[in-house]
C-alpha cells in the first residue's frame, strides 16, 4: 500500500472515478503484473481523468489472484473480484453493473490492442454521442497481425453475426470494449451468456434496442501464447446465435421496451425511425402479393365472373400480405397478437376491396365488354392507389409491436 505522502494515489482515490477498466483473468500468473503496469501507466499519463483498473478474476487456481492483490495492495487506483467460477461474461457483468464510474471498459490481459485506441474509444461515450464503443480488427484502417487460421475464423464469424442476426457491426469478439453504466445497466440482464458469446450477446441486443455503437479500427497483434480452445469456442458461439436469433423471432425480448427506455424516439416529426427500410421491405411484399394477386384472379376469372374473382384473389393474398408485413417488413415476432393483427389486416383488405370492386363497376359501366385483361389492369392500379393506405394502415396494425425489423 502507498504511503500517506503519496499525493497522486490519495488524488486518484478521492475522486469520482470516470472510467473503470476491468481486466478478466483466468490462470494468468504470467502476464498479470506486467499487464496492471503498463496499463496503469498509460491511464495516468494519457487519459486525463481519473481512472481505475479491476482485475476481475476467474476462479484462477494458480497465483493470478495472489499477484492481483499485491498490486491492488500497492496502487490505490487497482482492485480486485475474485469469482468462484469461470466465465469472462460473467465477470463483466458482475464487475459493470456494479461500477461505480462513468464508463466501463475491458481489455484483454495480453494488451494485444494498441493502448492508443483507448481514448478514441471512451471519447464518445463521455460525450454522450455513443452507447457502446468497440475495437475493430476488421476495420479498413486497422493493422492487423495474426495467422490466417485465426483471421478466417474471425471473419467467418462475423459473416454468420451478419447473415443470421443481421448484425452490422465489424468486429464482435475483439476484446477492447466500453459502454456508458447507464446503459449497461438496462442491457446486462437481457444478456444470457457468462462466456465468450457474451460480448456478441450484447452488441445484438443493444443493436436492436436502437444504441449507437462506436467502431474504433485498432492496431492489433496476435498473442502466440492464447490459450483458448478454438473449436470449443466457435461450438458455443455457434450455439448462442440459435439462442439469441429464436428469442428475437419469437419476441421473447423486450426490445421495444427498451427502445422506449432509452428514449430512441424518431428524430424527424412524422418520420418513424427505420420508415426507408419498412417501405423498401413492404414493396418487395407487395410486388409478390400483385404477380399473386393476378395469377389467382386470371385462374378465377373464368370460373366465377371478374367481381368475385377480385374478391376471393385479394382476399386470400391479404392474408398472406399481412402475414409477410408481419413478420418481414415490421419485424414482429411470435404467435401472440397474430390473430388480432389477421383481423385488423382484414379490415385493410376491406378497404382495398372496396376500391377495387367500385374500379370493376366504373369500368363495366364505361366500357361493357372489357377484356379480362383490362379488368385486371385496372385492379392493378385500383390496388396501387390503396398500397399508400395498407402501409400506413399496417405501420398502425403493428405499431406496438414492432422491434426486430428497424433495425435490420
């Protein structure tokens, strides 16, 4: 422990601490101290506000939390967790929601990141500009180096984040990461995993809760000596993306509420956030549902006249309409509120009903021995005048329930 005169440690404890960088260990008796040292070193020569380090250990059976006391004992401005069982997750989310500062960061205790992207990564947090702040590898600026096999794994990776969770992040797994408390507050007890899947677990979740997450390109240098199980670690990740992705399909989680909690309101009067990729999505549904739409009622037409063919063609693709909005466009998920949603959808589908059939009148009123096929084109620009009124009548249908689609 430092002495009384030491006036910098006595400063650095009396005031309120801003940032909080935790360092997970397991078995690192090897690398520790030199760690704690030099990233001391650099808080309080580069980082002009007061900060502290938390070596959270990992149920370590060797003499990491031996090592980690000493020097908790020496500096003021380092402590120590210690955790009775494994799990980098569950480190993190024991040491964050109890932190005391601004923001919350970890590192890797192999430094493998360039310490001179740490400011650039908390920069945004402290001004409220950003949520979460990451380290991306995968960056264009970023100088990676690591062997191939790693580089196609990680990359491999964030191919499936991207393709099965629409992820839009770069760089899930790179271990230099910080978060504003507020938010991690709200987000960690939505976040299952207590391993690696969690940093993973988390960038979805705040993803889709509407967070800004801050990439910062990293310089980046592979620690020969890592000692995790690749292939036990890809088979985990694998099966949290199952996980997460069925939770988000079934709406298991509560993302709209916690949109609501953060206060994600659309920026623009009028102009509902994601509203460009819900019309983009709503189009391609809609294409579908009108080349439908005609082949049913050319098939019917013949069978039972233009008025009933219009009727039943409409009615079975707007069931099938409103399904696909459902689930596609608005991103709502799981069985509950669907039959409401089919009825409200029905009550849609009366309205362009109702254009339609009058279109069929006004049409057989003018011009008594139209064509089937002018019949059809008619209806196909009567139900285009009634696409407008679908969507903004489906946006009203699904507007406490959607959660998953804008953010896709």
């Amino acid at each position: 422990m430092q002495t009384a005169g030491s006036t910098d440690a006595d400063a650095v404890a009396a005031k309120t601490v801003v940032l909080d960088v935790v360092v997970p260990v397991y078995n690192e008796e090897a690398g520790l101290e030199t760690c704690v040292r030099r990233l001391r070193h650099h808080l309080r020569t580069q980082v002009p506000f007061p900060a502290r380090i938390t070596v959270a250990d990992n149920a370590s059976v060797d003499r990491t939390l031996a090592i980690a006391q000493k020097l908790a004992d020496e500096f003021d401005d380092v402590r120590v967790v210690h955790l009775e069982e494994k799990g980098r997750g569950r480190a993190l989310r024991q040491v964050w929601s109890a932190s005391d500062a601004d923001v919350v960061a970890y590192m890797d205790v192999d430094l493998s990141t360039d310490l001179n992207a740490l400011m650039p990564l908390i920069a945004p947090l402290l001004s409220g500009h950003s949520d979460i702040a990451i380290g991306s590898r995968l960056a264009r600026s970023s100088r990676v180096v690591r062997g191939p096999k790693r580089e196609f794994i990680s990359r491999s990776y964030n191919l499936i984040l991207r393709s099965a969770l629409h992820a839009r992040f770069s760089d899930a797994q790179c271990g230099f990461k910080a978060m504003r408390v507020d938010v991690a507050r709200q987000l960690l007890p939505l976040v299952e995993d207590t391993g690696w899947f969690f940093d993973t677990e988390l960038l979805v979740l705040a993803e889709r809760a509407g967070m800004r997450i801050h990439e910062v390109p990293v310089d980046w240098v592979d620690d020969p000596d890592s000692r995790v199980d690749i292939v036990a670690t890809a088979v985990a990740d694998l099966k949290g993306v199952v996980r997460v992705g069925r939770a988000l399909s079934t709406g298991s989680l509560p993302m709209a509420e916690l949109r609501v909690s953060f206060g994600r309101e659309p920026l623009v009067p009028g102009v509902p956030r994601g509203m460009v990729g819900q019309l983009a999505r709503f189009a391609v549904v809609g294409v579908i549902s009108t080349v439908a739409y005609a082949l049913l009622y050319l098939a019917l037409h013949s069978v039972m006249g233009a008025q009933w063919a219009n009727a039943i063609s409409l009615l079975i693709t707007a069931v099938f309409n409103t399904a696909a909005n459902r689930a596609f466009t608005f991103g709502v998920r799981g069985v509950e509120g669907s039959a409401r949603h089919q009825m409200q959808g029905l009550l849609v589908f009366g309205f362009g009903l109702f254009l339609t059939s009058g279109s069929l009148f006004l049409l057989h009123s003018f011009a008594p021995g139209a064509s089937k096929h002018v019949e059809l084109a008619v209806l196909v620009i009567a139900n285009l005048v009634a696409t407008v009124s679908r969507f903004i009548a489906l946006r009203w249908v699904f507007r406490s329930t959607q959660s998953v689609g804008v953010n896709r």
